[in-house]
C-alpha cells in the first residue's frame, strides 16, 4: 500500500518544481529586457541631447548631424530586433515550460491510476489464492484416506502380474510414478551402480552414461550396503549434510533397493523434484507409499525367484528322462531285442517318464507343463537319422492317438 502515499506526493513535487522553473524563467527574461529598454530609454535621451546640441551648432553642421542621426537609428532598430526576438524566445521557452509541467502532470495520474488498479488485482489475486490453498488442502485431507489405499490396489495388482524381474520392476517403477515426479533405476554390477532407465528426468540426461561407486557416501550406496529404504526428506532437516545426488529440489528423496537372495541386484532413486503436482502432497505419507510398494515387490520377487528355479528344476528333469528314455532304448537294443519290443519299451518308458514330471510339476508353474513334450520333440529333431529319434517319433504319434495306437510301426 505504500506506492499509494509516493505517488500523489511525487505529482505534487513535480507540479511545484515546474511553477518554481517557469517563474524563474519569466523574471530572468523579465529583468532582461527591463535592462535592455532602459539602455535603450538612457541611449534614446543621450540621443536627444546630442541632437538638440547639434541643432544649435551652425548650418554648415547639418550633414554631419544628418549622418550620425541615420547611424543611431540603424542602431537603435537592430537592438529593437534583439529585444523582440528576446521575447520572443522566453514566450517559446515559457510555453515549453507549460508543455512539459501538463504532460508530467498526465503522467503522474496515469501512474496513480495504474498502481492503483494494480494493487486492486493483487490483492484480488492473493484473495483467490488463498481460496484455492484452503480448497486444495480440504481435498487432500478428503482423499488422504482413500486415494493411497486406491493407489496401492491398483499398484499391488499390476506388480501380481509380473512374471520375471525386469516385468516387475517396469510395474514398480510405474507405481511410483503415481507419487514421485522423477525415477531412476541403477543395476548394482559389482562395486558399481549402473544406470539403466528413467522416467521425469531432463530428456538429455542419459541415465546410462551414469556410474556410481558403491564405496561413495550417497544416498544409493548407502540403501544397497543396508538393503533397506534410505530417505531424504528436507522439510524435517532430518540428515543436514545429505546431498542430493540428482540435484533440484524434492521435499522427499527416496533410495529404493532390490534385495533378492540377501543381496541388492537393483536399486530405485525417487523424489518429488520440480513438479507442482507433487508440492502439497505430504513427504511422509509418499514414503510411506514407497515403502509399501517395495515389501510387496520383494514379496513378487521372492515368488518370481522361486518359479523360476523351479522352472530351472523342471527343464532339468525333462532333460534327464529324456537322456533316461534313450539310454534304455540302447540297452534293449544293445540285448539283441526286436524292434518291436524297443518300442514297446520305449512307449512303456515314455509313459512312466510323463507320469513322474507330471507328478513333479503338479504344485509348479503352468509354463513347466510342456517342458516335457518340448524336449521330446527336440530329441526327435535331433536324432531323426538314428532307430531311437524315428522310433519315438513313432511312439509319440502312437500316444496321440490313444486306445486305437495298438498298431507299432516298423522300421528296416
């Protein structure tokens, strides 16, 4: 409110400066030109007394008197033009003067009346911002209980679904993109941190180019050496002298790592960095959010390790009753049996091998299912020039046919 007071106060300044100015002007230009007639009143009457003594001298003076007449005439007419041009000049400078005085004056209360209209729209400004700061916080106090329960729901949902770590780790990165404005994953390879992926960064950071040492004090090294959280939330000052690795300006910095094993094999860097959709959500309850997003994802982590070594398990032993199948094959064969008792034996075989995968793969992953079969068919494929590639190729086309496969090829 104080440009209010400043500005009639200037106008009233400048108004009195100009009257001073003008005022000076005209008694300077005043006082002149009485100087200059009374010079000119002495010259006049010094004249007049020069030539009434000459008009008394004698006649034969005449042309003389005649002469210095004309010459104080020219004179006299040449200063009368300096004073009128004078004039002249103080009347231009004293309407210049006026000029200058009414366009500051029109200034002075354009000033006014824009601070004023500028003040008025500031404070209409400040008043609805303040309307929308009680707004926005009477929503989050609404949503606060039910939003990150929605959020985490659907978060939870979408990590369910992932069947190997980097599927897993594409949904968690996801998932905290509903919170964090700016998400960095690091592969841990070694005594280093290896960028991999991004998301809210400047599109010319290239986090791939970045390396970390583990042996550094920073927030990453510091959640993959503890296999836990490490945070940063700067509106509790609770760690002064932590710096933030990615720069900006989070209220809340987080260090995410990936255990599997007892080891971290990843870790996620999150923070809340330059976005105003993220400014007036509260630190706390977003780390919270990522805390609870890592626990179910180490929960699908353990659950996706699992499967995959049972997967491992199962190949394995697809694998081994394969090379079982064969080496009994040869051993009959070896015997001097008959073809057709190898492949009886072999379709005997081939049935007590489908019956113990089937019995190992009852509680396991749907994907271990055709292991068995896969490996079967790439026997055949591969010893299709040998009696056991043609002859379980035989067998196999035999049990696809079911009660009716009474009929045992022959092969010379």
């Amino acid at each position: 409110m104080r440009h209010h007071t400043d500005v009639p106060t200037g106008h009233d300044w400048a108004v009195e400066e100009a009257a001073a100015f003008v005022s000076r002007v005209a008694d300077s230009r005043t006082l002149a030109v009485a100087r200059d007639l009374n010079a000119v009143r002495r010259a006049f009457d010094a004249a007049a007394r020069s030539i009434d003594g000459l008009l008394s001298t004698p006649p034969d003076a005449g042309d003389e008197v005649r002469t210095f007449i004309a010459r104080l005439m020219t004179r006299l007419g040449g200063e009368n033009e300096a004073l009128k041009a004078a004039l002249k000049d103080a009347r231009m400078e004293m309407e210049a003067a006026k000029a200058a005085l009414e366009e500051e004056r029109a200034g002075s209360e354009a000033t006014h009346t824009a601070t004023a209209r500028m003040t008025m729209e500031f404070e209409r400004a400040l008043e609805e911002l303040h309307r929308e700061h009680v707004t926005v916080l009477a929503q989050q106090t609404l949503a606060s209980s039910s939003l990150p329960l929605d959020e985490l729901l659907i978060v939870f949902s979408a990590l369910q679904k992932a069947e190997t770590v980097p599927e897993l780790l594409t949904a968690l990165i996801q998932g905290l993109g509903r919170e964090f404005s700016r998400i960095a994953l690091f592969d841990v390879d070694g005594e280093c941190l290896v960028g991999r992926e991004q998301v809210g960064f400047d599109a010319r950071s290239e986090i791939s180019k970045v390396t970390l040492q583990l042996s550094d004090d920073s927030l990453l090294a510091r959640a993959v050496r503890a296999g836990r959280i490490e945070s940063i939330i700067t509106g509790l000052r609770n760690d002064p002298s932590a710096s933030l690795p990615f720069g900006g300006t989070p209220a809340c910095a987080l260090a995410i790592p990936i255990v599997a094993q007892g080891a971290a094999m990843a870790v996620i860097y999150a923070d809340d960095s330059d976005d105003v959709e993220f400014a007036t959500a509260a630190p706390q309850a977003r780390a919270k959010f990522a805390d609870l997003l890592q626990q179910h994802a180490l929960l699908v982590l353990v659950r996706i390790w699992v499967g995959q070594k049972s997967i491992a398990e199962c190949r394995e032993l697809a694998a081994r009753l394969v090379t079982d199948l064969e080496d009994a094959y040869k051993v009959e064969s070896e015997a001097g049996r008959n073809r057709v008792h190898c492949q009886q034996r072999l379709k005997e075989g081939l049935e007590t091998a489908r019956r113990r995968y089937a019995e190992r793969i009852v509680r396991e992953d749907q994907r271990a299912t055709a292991l068995l079969d896969d490996h079967l068919s790439a026997a055949v494929a591969g010893r299709e020039d040998t009696a056991f590639g043609r002859d379980l190729a035989g067998v196999l086309g035999l049990a696809g046919r079911g009660p009716r496969a009474n009929v045992v090829p022959m092969y010379r």
